[in-house]
C-alpha cells in the first residue's frame, strides 16, 4: 500500500477505479479501516466510472499513530496533503461518521477542493448519548488497559438495532466476522477519541453549517443512535440546497448492512451533481 509522509502524520493510501473518473474520496469513521471500504461503496462507485480513494486516517494502521490528542481539522489537514499529493484540485469527498465531521470540515474550510460532500450517519447536533458514550471510550482510553478480546467486536455490535442483537445468528455472524481482530491500541485509539469528544461537545460547529457552499448529500439512518435521523434532517434544512435521504431499517453500521442502498443514494446524488454542476 502507497503512503505520504505529511508534516503530522503518514497516511496510507490506495487508488481505485479509471484514471480518468471524478475522483471521490471516501474517509473512514472512528477506528474503521479503509478496508471496509472493499466491502460496500468502493465497489459500486468504480463500477459508476469514478475513480476513488481511500485511506487510513491517523491513528488507525497502516497509517501512523501520532501521540495523542489528535483534532478533526489535524485529520482535516491529512486529507488535504494526501490531496495535494495525489494532484487532486477539488474532488467529491463521502464521510462516514467521524469521516463525516472531516468531509465537513474540509467543504467549509477549503470549498474550492470539493466538488460535492456527502454526510453519512454524521451530520447532527450532539446527542446526550453520543457525548456519554464517547467520554466512557475516552477514559477508557485513557487507563490505557488491556482490553479483552471480543471487546472491538460488541463495541461495533452495539449499534446494531435491538431486535437484531435479539438474534443469536446474529451476533453469532458477527462474532465470526470481526471477533478475532486486534484490540484496537494507543495512542491512535486514545487520538481519535479525544478528537471524537471534542466535536460532539463543539456546540459552535453547527453555526457553519448555512456557510456551506457546495452541493451536500446528508445520509442517515433510521435506528442511528450517534445520528438519529430528526437531529440530522435539522441539520440538513439549515444547509443551503442540501439534499436529505433516510435509510429504513439499518442502524449507524447502514453503510456496511446496507451498502447497496447507501451505494445507490451516494452514486445518485454524485451524477445529480454533477448535472447541475
């Protein structure tokens, strides 16, 4: 895998699709691997004719894990020099939860670098459980403990919906799926936390969102908790022209249990866009 070395951090990267595509960049949530990519929108979007990348943000591997605390615009930052290193001028750019908070960023700080930006279960006022969950996984971080071996796998199981944890073939599913991954370690993990807390606590960020000048897609997802869809509809009323989809039945895992119905909506608001640009 291709990587950048960048003032703050080294990013690895990959490039899919034609050369010759729109490019679109899509950036991964809160621990997740850019290889959950390869499972849900990357395909469809270089099936579309554009060309993607992906990569790890900092704190995750094979991307470096600078020490703690990191920032969303640090992040922000890291995609821009990836940009800058792949030539890229202005791209559209597809967020997925903490990914999502970085998209946003970069479309209100550096506009002519995007060409649309797609907010998926991300684009909220902070909730009272999003701030009480992320402060437990930040002090959690903190005691910089050993962490038990399925503690990853019901930390991502967790936000599925109730009636499907109900189900042992379920759980069982996913136990299998990502039960014998590595307990995600610091400082990258005690990073990226900070970062998290910092947004949801950020009460003056969504004072941004009328200043939003580019075409934006907000994605959300009917049992998203981090994001429930009435807090993200508020959101994209207030953000110019913004075009709002609500995803029924999938949770704030939508982007992966759903990923043809997320795929469809991203590739049809991209060649909406594209249109009316």
């Amino acid at each position: 895998m291709p990587e950048v070395r960048l003032p703050g951090a080294t990013i690895a990267y990959d490039v899919f699709g034609p050369a010759r595509g729109e490019p679109v960049v899509l950036v991964c949530g809160l621990s997740q691997p850019a290889l959950g990519w390869h499972f849900a929108m990357m395909p469809a979007l270089t099936e579309a004719g554009y060309q993607v990348v992906t990569f790890d943000n900092r704190g995750v591997a094979p991307s470096s894990a600078p020490p703690a605390p990191y920032t969303v615009d640090e992040m922000v930052d890291d995609t821009i020099g990836l940009l800058d290193h792949l030539g890229l001028e202005a791209v559209h750019i597809v967020g997925y939860s903490m990914g999502g908070w970085i998209a946003e960023t970069l479309a209100f700080r550096s506009p002519e670098r995007v060409r649309s930006a797609v907010f998926i279960g991300s684009c909220n006022v902070g909730t009272s459980w999003e701030k009480a969950i992320t402060t437990v996984e930040r002090d959690l971080a903190r005691l910089d403990n050993e962490l038990p071996k399925w503690f990853n796998a019901v930390e991502t199981m967790r936000y599925l919906p109730n009636h499907e944890l109900q189900q042992d073939e379920v759980v069982d599913q996913w136990l299998a799926l990502i039960g014998d991954m590595e307990p995600w370690t610091n400082p990258g993990r005690l990073g990226q936390y900070e970062a998290a807390l910092a947004w949801s606590l950020d009460v003056q960020r969504t004072r941004r969102w009328p200043e939003l000048s580019r075409p934006c897609l907000v994605l959300s997802f009917e049992h998203d908790v981090d994001s429930p869809p009435a807090r993200a509809r508020q959101a994209a009323d207030t953000i110019p022209g913004a075009q709002f989809v609500e995803l029924a039945g999938a949770s704030h895992l939508g982007v992966f249990t759903h990923s043809a119905e997320v795929s469809e909506a991203v590739v049809r608001f991209l060649a909406g866009s594209a249109r009316a640009g």
